[in-house]
C-alpha cells in the first residue's frame, strides 16, 4: 500500500494568471481550441481502425452505385451516371460526419468529461471549437480519400482548378454547419439516444435528395422536399462547379443553387451557434 | 473589482442556497461553511441533493437562491476566478479512456495554459505522487478502478488548487480501490488542501473528515465532527442473526442484558440490533449469554451504524412508509461490505 500513499505535496505550481486583454483572451481560446482537437487526433493514432472503417464505408457506397445499381441509372438530360454520383457521395460523406460529432459529444457529455471542462479554467468556446476543427480535419480527410476514389472509378472534374477547389470549399462549409447541428443534438440527448437519432436520420436525409436520383424523377411533392433539402443545393452547386451532369430541376431553389449552397449552411450556423452557446452554459439547467 | 478575499476567508461557505430542476427543489436552504485545510464530508443518500450542491459550488449550475463563495470569490459573479482555484473529481471518472494516464494529465494541463512543457512535467511529478508512474503507455480504459480514480484525483489537482470538490471518490469501487482513493485523499490533506467530499457512506465520512453535514432532501439536517454525531446517533452496534425464529424473543432478552440497551428485532431476517457502549466487552457477554443459553447463532458482527440508522436518530422514525426517509431507508442505500468492514467477529 506504500507505493500508493501520496508523496508530500510538490511544491505549488505557478498559475498562469488570467488572460489581460480580448487579444490575450482570444489567443488562449484558439491554444485551447486546439489541445482540445489534438485528443481527437491522438485518438486515431492510437485507435486507427475506427477512423478507417469510417473511410472504407463511402468507398463501399460508391461501390454499390456504381457498379450494383449504376447499370439501371439514367441521368435526365443525358451524361455519366458515375460523374452525376460523386458529388452527392461527396456531400454524402459531409452528412455522415453529423453522427461521429454527435457521438463525442453525448461520450463526453455523458462520462463528466465536459463538466470537467466546465468547471476548469479554460475558455469557454475551447469544447465546441476543438470538436469543430478535429470534425473538419475528420472529413477533409475523407474527402480527400473518396476524390482519390472517384478518380479511380471514373470521375473528374472539368471546370478550372479555382473552381472545384470552390467546390470542396461548399462541402466543407456544409460540414461545418453540420458540426454545430451534431453539437447541439449531442448536448441535449446525452448518451446514447442522440446517436440513435442521428444514425437513423443520417439515411433518410441523405437520400431525400438529389444526391443519387434527380429529384425531377420524384413525385412532385417528393422532388420539391427534396430540392429544398440543404445537402442538395450543395450538391447542385457542386456539380456545376466540376462540370459534371446536373439534372438540375425548375424550381427556384434548384436553380439558384450555388447561393442557396452559401446561403443554408450560414442560415444553420446562425440558428444553431447560439443554440450550442446558451445550451453549453446552462447543461442541466 | 470585487476587492481580493481576506486570508483567513474559508474554503467554502454557502447561505441558503436554493436550486430547482423544474418545479422540484433540489436544495432549499442549504447552509454549509468548510473551513481552511480540512476534510467536510456531505452525508446523505441517493437524491438528497449532495451533487446538486457540489455542481452549484463548482459553478457548473446557477443557485436560484442564497449566495456562496468558494475560496473566497462568488460563484454566481466571480465563476472564472473560482475555477481558477478549484479541482472537481465527479461521480463518473472524467477522464480520456483512450488517452494513457500521462497524456491525460498533460492534456488536463494544457488547458490549464502550463504550456507544452510545464505540463509534462507536472504529469510527471502527479503520476509520481498518485502512484501511477508505471502505468507507462497503456489507455486509461486498461486501468483498475482504483488506479481510474486515483488519476481522476491527479487530474483534479494540475494547479494544486486550494479547494478540491470529491463527488462520491468511491461509489462503485472494490474495498481495495477504495483504500487506495482513501489514502490519496489523506495526501492532499497533508499538503494544505481543503476538500469537500460526498459520500453514503458513513464509515467514508468518520474516516475522512474533520466535519461531516448530513444532507436530506436538500438540506443540512445535522453538522457537526464525527465524533458528535456519533454521540447523538448512537455508537456501534451488534447484530446477531439466529437459526432458528422461534428463539428469536428468548434471545432478544439476553442480549438485551448483556448490552443493557433495548434491541431491534427483524424477524423476516432472523436479526436482532443492538447498541453496545464498549464494543467488545458487550459482544463478548452477548455471545456468552447466547451459549449458555443453548441458543444456535448464524453469525454474530460488530458495526458501525448504517446510513440507515442514522438517518432514523436524525429524522425520528417519521409515520408512514409513504415519506421519502422512510422509503430510502428500506430502499438500503448503503452497501453491507461498506459497513461492516471495521470489526467482525463470527463463531
């Protein structure tokens, strides 16, 4: 029992004093803001197999459209299924990422993680920018493996590299939008319940929309749910910045995309930033 | 500015403090004072709002009611400061179950802004002091439960902080584990640390603390050192569990006699409680008497008094199973090997 018996305490470490001004305040929250995405990073390292089945996942999906079901697919006005595919699965993989944010989030919530945090020093904003900049890199990453992937299969962009470098930035725009929606599910139903929703939402809300079918193939009613879905003003704007086939439908949401594809994800932030804020103070409360 | 709190301010002190979930209050006029570098145990059971009042103190809820400052500084209008001198071990083990215990602390340090660095080396020194420096590379999800709260506690100490919060150390934990969080505590207590702790159990709270305030439903019922509850509560106890139901009123007389106290029966278990004054000398008489008496014993044990009965001296015997004491009370919140782990004595 001598091995656990605690030494005389140490002598008493220096606390770094409180930040003196906005500039010191805002360096502090973006140093915290990383050590907190770092733990995510240190994850994969040491747990490497659950990042990469999540990798593999939108590889099989790809699969599946284009060789199992692709053969019977017909894009409306004509073009390559598989170049009408990848954009979708791109946004695709963007709204898969809502489950893994949710999950850390009920995890730590649920373990006294968070109200660890709560209860230390540090800045208050550190939790949720350290889950948004470890969730973006998550995502980037698959991003860039599933455009490696498209490659393979088929896919290329043919519009200039400015273009579908904005592209990928409407992507991750989305994905950051989507950060602030998981935070705020996995705050309010801590544990397991929150995962559940999203993990059966993810498909639905993937699939209403112009993702795989145009939605001029739809019902009526059911196309226009689809084309006023977020993920498909991504996807259509998406599409017209690479160059491949759109299929784009007549109504003004479908033919406005590239702005609605701004437009939603800050829309999203704008309702659900503040959400996340006033919840994260007040857990429990 | 608030001016800066006098020196010889307590570690916490609490006034009337009131908080509500919904409609139902949690606590209501709840009072407690700790002072400078002792041990305050908050005794009560399941849902009497010891955690409530920990998460109101460690400005992680917003009283409704009262004020309370903790080293000092409000917690409703001075939260930063607060947290700035308090460590929070809470019920669950917070900490990474991937990450290695030195990583942890080195992630638990960073976010207390030692930089890269100091927080190296402060893990280095408080895995040191916790007795986890050979735990090496393995994830915290390897750990014993024991050696989870130890690390829980090194987390909680990264800036040494004046005041230390202790949610239930040893809910859940094997009588070894315990022991190990037990001694722990004592450390940070030999280094000038004030802590405030939770707990059911009232052998945790006589060991630990220097005060102990037993909370029911949301407020203080009783305070004082162990030593005066034990003295209002009554001391220890025998119980004697019997073979046989029939013998039961014939045995209850000779212990009885032999303690000089009146006993409890519970015939559904075939026990009878008493209270002795000199512990072994009574149990010795009582086992005596029972022998001569041709009475057949299934187990004799020497205790401490149950949660449970203390909260029947504190609350009396209230009418009714219908009352919340009464129905913790035969709920048995309190785990046996808790509290019978002083002193026992079979045949």
């Amino acid at each position: 029992m001598n091995r656990t018996a605690p030494r005389p305490a140490a002598p008493a470490v220096p606390a770094p004093a409180p930040p003196s001004g906005p500039l010191h305040r805002l360096a502090w929250a973006a140093a915290d803001g990383w050590t907190v995405a770092r733990r995510d990073v240190t994850h994969w390292l040491r747990q490497p197999w659950e990042p990469l089945f999540g990798l593999l996942f939108p590889v099989l999906m790809v699969l599946m459209f284009v060789y199992l079901l692709g053969g019977a697919m017909s894009v409306p006005g004509g073009g390559d299924y598989t170049e009408y595919l990848m954009p979708g699965m791109f946004a695709m993989v963007m709204v898969f990422g809502l489950g893994e944010t949710v999950t850390a989030v009920a995890a730590d919530s649920a373990r006294g993680v968070t109200d660890r945090f709560r209860s230390m020093p540090m800045s208050a904003s550190a939790v949720v920018v350290g889950r948004c900049l470890a969730d973006m890199l998550r995502s980037a990453a698959a991003l860039v493996v599933l455009i490696g992937f498209g490659s393979l299969v088929g896919w290329q962009w043919h519009g200039s590299a400015g273009a579908a470098l904005a592209g990928f930035g409407l992507l991750l725009l989305l994905r950051f939008a989507l950060v602030w929606i998981g935070v705020y599910v996995g705050l309010v139903m801590r544990g397991q319940g929150g995962i559940a929703v999203i993990q059966t939402l993810e498909f639905p809300i993937g699939f209403l929309s112009n993702a795989f079918v145009a939605t001029a193939t739809m019902p009526v009613w059911l196309g226009a749910v689809a084309d006023w879905n977020p993920m498909s003003s991504t996807v259509a704007a998406v599409r017209g910045l690479f160059g491949n086939p759109a299929a784009a439908g007549d109504g003004w949401v479908a033919q406005n995309a590239l702005l609605m594809a701004v437009v939603w994800p800050l829309l999203l932030v704008a309702v659900f930033a503040p959400l996340c804020v006033h919840r994260y103070r007040n857990l429990d409360g | 500015m608030a001016p800066a709190p006098a020196r010889t301010a307590p570690a916490v002190s609490a006034r009337g403090i009131g908080r509500r979930f919904k409609d139902r209050w949690a606590l209501r006029g709840f009072d407690l004072e700790v002072g400078r570098g002792t041990v305050h145990g908050l005794l009560g059971p399941n849902g009497a709002g010891k955690s409530t009042a920990v998460r109101v103190l460690t400005t992680l809820l917003r009283p409704h009611e009262g004020t309370a400052e903790v080293a000092g500084y409000d917690v409703a209008a001075q939260g930063a400061r607060v947290r700035h001198r308090i460590g929070l071990v809470g019920q669950n083990a917070a900490v990474d179950e991937v990450l290695s215990g030195r990583q942890n602390l080195e992630l638990f340090g960073r976010l207390h802004h030692l930089g890269g660095r100091a927080a190296a080396r402060r893990a280095a020194e408080l895995l040191d002091r916790f007795g986890l420096s050979d735990t090496g590379k393995r994830p915290v999800g390897t750990y014993s439960g024991g050696m989870r709260r130890r690390l829980d506690l090194a987390a909680g100490m990264i800036l040494d902080p004046p005041v230390v919060f202790l949610d239930e150390p040893t809910t859940g934990l094997d009588p070894r584990g315990r022991d190990e969080v037990w001694s722990a505590v004592r450390g940070l207590v030999g280094g000038g640390t004030s802590v405030l702790l939770t707990t059911q159990y009232l052998e945790e709270a006589d060991r630990l603390a220097d005060r102990i305030s037993v909370v029911d439903t949301g407020h203080v019922i009783a305070e004082g050192t162990p030593a005066e509850l034990k003295s209002r509560i009554g001391g220890d106890r025998i119980d004697v569990v019997l073979h046989d139901e029939h013998a039961l009123a014939g045995a209850a007389a000779l212990v009885e006699e032999a303690t000089g106290h009146s006993v409890r029966t519970a015939p559904e278990e075939r026990r009878i409680s008493a209270e002795v004054d000199d512990r072994a000398a009574s149990l010795t008489r009582a086992v005596r008497a029972l022998d001569e008496g041709g009475v057949a014993v299934a187990d004799v044990v020497l205790r401490g008094p149950s949660l449970d009965e203390v909260f029947l001296h504190l609350t009396g015997p209230r009418a009714g199973t219908g009352s919340p004491a009464a129905a913790r009370v035969t709920g048995g919140t309190a785990a046996p090997e808790q509290q019978d782990t002083r002193q026992e004595a079979r045949r």
